[in-house]
C-alpha cells in the first residue's frame, strides 16, 4: 500500500478511497480512464494558477474540459493570471506534475471545484506518486 500525504490526509479525515495503480507509464487521459474503468470526464486535473507573485490557486476540473480563462479571471477579478511551473508546483503543492492532488497540500491554498467535476458521482485524482490515481465520491471531495 502506498502511503503518502494524500492518503495520510484522507485517512486521517476517514474519507474512503480506493488505489489505483496503472501497469505502465500513463500517455492520455483517455488511457487512463480506460484503465481505471471510468469515463473520461472522472478523471480530475488539479491544476495551480499564479496569482501573483506568491499567490497561487488551484483549480480542479474534469477530464478533458478546459478552462475559462476570461470567466476565471473575472471571478477573481483579476486582469492576469498565468498557469504555476513545474518548479513552482511542486514548491507549492509538494507534487510533481501528474500527480498533484487538493489533498495532503503543505500549506492552505485556496481550491475551486469546477461545475464539471460536481457532475459526476466517482472521480479519480492524483495520488502524490505518479502512476497512481485515488479514486473517491465526489460528494468526499466537498
């Protein structure tokens, strides 16, 4: 079993979770949604915003979708904002791309749920490892 901070925090907030581990290295999201005997759309990507210069958000989307940047910056109310690097996201989230997760984070950073996620009833999120997926109830991600 893998441990990490991800399942240390679900754990710890007794939120039930199944590990998935893929065979090989992942090449799509369409594969790994095959593999893991979900739709595409239930597969989530957690991804991190600059805000500015020390600012970051995350934003949690389903499958495929893409995000809004105009609807997301007014939201915000901002006029920029630019995706994290992978220095800074793994500064930031602890995680190396394809792996982040809203869980097991070393700091409070603010979380949006995008309306595609809230759809659907199990969706899988990064783990912390690479090539390792948790997969929950979207209503235990809330």
């Amino acid at each position: 079993m893998i441990e990490t901070p991800v399942t240390q925090e679900l754990d710890q907030k007794q939120i039930p979770y199944t590990l998935f581990t893929h065979d090989s290295p992942i090449h799509s999201l369409e594969q790994a949604a095959a593999e893991r005997n979900q739709q595409p759309a239930q597969v989530v990507r957690s991804l991190l915003f600059r805000l500015a210069q020390d600012e970051f958000l995350m934003v949690l989307v389903a499958g495929s979708q893409q995000i809004d940047w105009k609807q997301l910056r007014r939201l915000l109310g901002l006029s920029r904002l630019t995706m994290a690097s992978p220095d800074e996201l793994r500064r930031v989230t602890g995680y190396e791309m394809g792996a982040v997760a809203p869980f097991g984070l070393p700091a409070p950073l603010r979380i949006l749920v995008d309306q595609s996620v809230l759809n659907q009833s199990e969706i899988s999120l990064g783990s912390g490892v690479r090539g390792t997926a948790v997969l929950l109830k979207t209503a235990d991600l809330l």
